[in-house]
C-alpha cells in the first residue's frame, strides 16, 4: 500500500510540472496543440489528487 501511494505522489508532481510547464508554452506561442496536453495533465492530476484524498481520509 505504501508503494502506491508513493507512486501516486509522483504522478501527482509529474501532472502538476507538466501543467506548469504546458502552460508557460501555450502562453508564449498559443498553439491549441499544446492544449491537449494541459487537458491531459488536469484529467489524471484530478484522479490522481483524489485516489491521494481519498487514502488520506481512510487513514
């Protein structure tokens, strides 16, 4: 069980760093390509944060 929540925790930083990071890219050439990425890293952020909440609340 601690494994995956530490894998969970990565997936997290991951999605939150390429949000970041996919964010500061279509700000500066506003390309609707770069969108699919930030959909991408808001979708598994969001299940990643709540598998993360809720094995905090079980806890």
């Amino acid at each position: 069980m601690m494994i995956t929540n530490q894998i969970t925790k990565w997936i997290f930083i991951l999605c939150a760093a390429t949000l970041v990071i996919n964010g500061f890219l279509y700000w500066g050439f506003q390309k609707n390509e770069l969108l699919y990425g930030i959909y991408g890293a808001l979708g598994l952020g969001t299940v990643t944060g709540v598998y993360l909440l809720l094995n905090l609340i079980r806890k």
